[in-house]
C-alpha cells in the first residue's frame, strides 16, 4: 500500500493529541514513512496552509458487508467511502455472510482488503459460532488469524455466562470485546426510541432499559474478570452515567458514540423515513444531550459510524419492515466538526482525540502518532469548508443517509495512507 514518491506538506496545522502538538509545521513523507521535511530530495510539495494535519483517523464500528451483500457494500466501495469521510484505518465487523467465526472468513477479508482496498481494514471476530450467541466461537483461532478485537455486533449474547466466558477468554489473548447492548426482552419488536413520539406516531417503541441492563452486566463482568469492554453506540442517559461511575472506579470499560445520535432526536421519526431507522434507535433530546455531555467529561472516548449499508430498494419500505442502520463513513467528520467543534463543545484537539487516540488505546494500535519514522497516516482538514451533503455522490453503493440535503461546516479534504493519497479534494493533487 505504500507509495516510494516523497511528498512535503507545507504550511498545515499540525494537531496530533497522541503528543499534545498543535503547531504550524511542514511534515514530509517518503517510502510510506514520516520524513524529516530536510532529507526529501525532490519531494511533490502540497500546501496546506489554513488546513489541519492530523493523524489518521480510525473508525472502530464499520460493516462492509462482503462477503455476502455486496449488493449494499463491498470491501472496495466501503474502503473508498473511508477514504473519502478522512478515514485511514477501519475494523470490519464480523456480521457478515458467512459471518466471520472462522478463520476461513476472516482471511477472506484480510486478502480482499489487501488487495482491493484503499485503506487499512482490521477484521473483527465473532464471540460466538454463527452468531448465534450460544456457543463461544475458537477464539484462539481467530487471533491467529488476525482479528483484532470480538463482537456479535447485530446481535447481542443474552446468556450471561456464555458472556463470561468470552470476556475471559478474550482478555488471555489480549482482545477487547465490542458489544452491542441490547436486551432482547426489552427490545420486543419496537421499531423506534420508546418515548412521547413512538406514541404520537403509533410505532411500537423500543424502550432504552434493553440498552441499559446489558450495560451494567457487562460492567460487572469487566469488575469481575478485569477484561477489556467497549460498549458500542451507547445512546441513553441511564447508560452513559453507568460508564461514567464504572470509569470512575477503575473499571475497563469505554464506549463510543455516533454521530447520528448524538446530531439527531426520535423526532425526526415523524417524516417516516426509514433512513431514520437504526439500531439503538435515535432517543430523546435529553439523551442526545447525555451523549454530548458525555464526550466532553470524557465518559465517551470514541465516536465511531456503525456505517451499515443498505440498498435503496431495502429502505423503500414501510418504517415498521426496513433494516435497522444508515451508513456514515462519508458524513462523520463534517457531522462532529459541526456539532461538537463549532458549537465549542471540544476543541480541534479534543475531537481528533474521539477518532485517533480513543480508538487506538482500545485496539491496541502504536505508532500512530505523527513522530518520524511511523506510517505515513494522515488526516487533512478544513475546519471552514461550507458544503451540502449529497448523497449521490458518495462512494459508498449504499445511500442511506439521514443526512442528505443537510448543509455542514468543515470536512476531511486529503487522506494519506502509508504515503499515498488515496482521496483529495485539494487542488493540484486530486485522486
């Protein structure tokens, strides 16, 4: 994936939280590597001046959909819809079809993303065979295989032993465990936050208990065991104080947050588009608050897409009949710069922490910080470029957005993998 040409970043922001640097400097880049800007011989300058240089941004909850619905998503279009949203790095989620509990799946997906893919993709594995949650998939196999955290992310193990046993697992081979909470009980078949607009609508509502029971079993199993557990999506208030206790006393515990929900409410329900449909459902304005809240104080440490493809055709359905989900990839960074940045919730810093160093601290992942010698990975941005969202032309196969039409501020404008630019909309160096 590496590009041998040298390229000399001129004039950027440069803001790296891994080191706590925020100055203008020049960065230079040669055999897929951080250079010193002064042993480039003849290097392809691009100036960045009032742009921002970060590290490459990793998203931690991405669902490519291959192999099985490539009709919706293939590891080619999902990695491009990385690049494009300023992602470098992306951990493929293991509900695929067949899912990815063996070695075989996952293999398939680590070659395809080699030799397909325009990012670096990380595969997840299944905690248990076919997801199934009755049995623990061969966690050890899947290690070796290359996986690089656990998840039945869709679905969510309800025995509570099974769960220990995987945590325990997990944590003697050095995995963290990404679960989806969700208390099949509680979920009954509601279709949207369970609250004052599910019953003005008539929708069968799905309460936000079934988020938070799962919440506190896994923060007793983390207590008990010490192993590594990341709570994904977490969308209620209830929920976030949980974590935010469990944090507070030591527990391994962190969670992230997407920017659907912490940029949109259960209202926006009302225009029965199904494009407002996933999995935790959007909640109530308080709970949105709870979520933003909770990526100021530090409670939440990741922001993260569920990026989870669906074809037109499949979302051209009743509310109560459309898959759960909405992809993100293209559309999570102008949604937080907006949202969290401009409205002075976080500052620049504190944002690319949510996409740099939250993630990589759960994974495991080094050198990524922007010192020389570490991989060419970076980020461009511009905090001020005023644009609209338009789904047509997302590099995704997928268009279901619910953010479509809507007009942001600041966006990822370059993405450098291993020394390549593999999206740009920088003059004179576009891809």
């Amino acid at each position: 994936m590496s590009d041998n040409s040298e390229i000399l970043l001129v004039g950027g922001r440069v803001i790296d939280p891994f080191c706590k640097m925020d100055m203008v400097m020049d960065i230079g880049i040669a055999n897929g590597v951080i250079t010193e800007p002064g042993k480039l011989k003849k290097p392809k300058k691009i100036k960045l001046h009032g742009k921002v240089i970060a590290p490459g941004f990793i998203d931690m909850h991405v669902h490519l959909r291959e192999p099985g619905n490539t009709a919706a998503e293939t590891i080619r279009s999902g990695t491009m819809a990385a690049a494009a949203g300023g992602f470098t790095s992306i951990v493929a989620m293991p509900n695929t079809m067949p899912p990815a509990d063996t070695p075989g799946t996952v293999e398939y997906v680590r070659r395809h993303a080699e030799s397909e893919g325009v990012v670096r993709v990380f595969p997840c594995g299944c905690m248990s065979k076919g997801l199934e949650g009755k049995e623990m998939a061969a966690l050890g196999s899947l290690k070796r295989a290359g996986v690089v955290a656990l998840s039945d992310d869709g679905r969510c193990i309800q025995n509570h032993e099974l769960m220990r046993h995987v945590v325990e697992y997990a944590a003697s081979f050095g995995l963290p465990i990404l679960d989806h909470c969700e208390d099949e009980s509680f979920k009954a078949n509601g279709v949207m936050h369970e609250g004052k607009w599910s019953v003005l609508l008539g929708m069968a509502g799905q309460a936000a208990a079934s988020e938070e029971l799962i919440v506190a079993r896994d923060i007793i199993l983390s207590r008990q065991t010490g192993g590594k557990i990341h709570i994904q999506h977490i969308s209620s208030l209830a929920s976030i104080e949980q974590v935010r206790q469990a944090r507070a006393q030591g527990i391994n515990i962190t969670a992230e947050a997407t920017p659907h929900h912490l940029a949109l409410t259960d209202e926006c329900v009302k225009r029965f588009d199904a494009n407002h449909k996933m999995n935790p459902p959007l909640r109530s304005e308080e709970d949105r608050q709870s979520i933003i809240a909770g990526l100021a104080d530090g409670t939440i440490t990741v922001i993260a897409t569920d990026h989870a493809p669906h074809t037109t055709t499949s979302k051209l359905v009743e509310f109560d009949y459309a898959p759960f989900g909405v992809v993100g990839l293209e559309t999570a960074v102008p949604v937080c710069l907006h949202h969290l940045y401009h409205t002075g919730v976080l500052s620049l810093s504190e944002l690319i922490a949510k996409f740099t160093v939250g993630p990589a601290e759960i994974l495991g992942f080094e050198d990524r910080a922007l010192a020389i010698g570490n991989p060419a990975d970076l980020t461009v941005l511009d905090i001020d470029d005023e644009f609209t969202v338009d789904a047509t032309t997302f590099k995704s196969l997928s268009r279901n957005t619910p953010f479509d039409g809507m007009s942001f501020r600041g966006r990822a404008v370059a993405t450098i993998v291993a020394g390549r630019i593999v999206h740009s909309l920088l003059p004179g160096s576009a891809r």
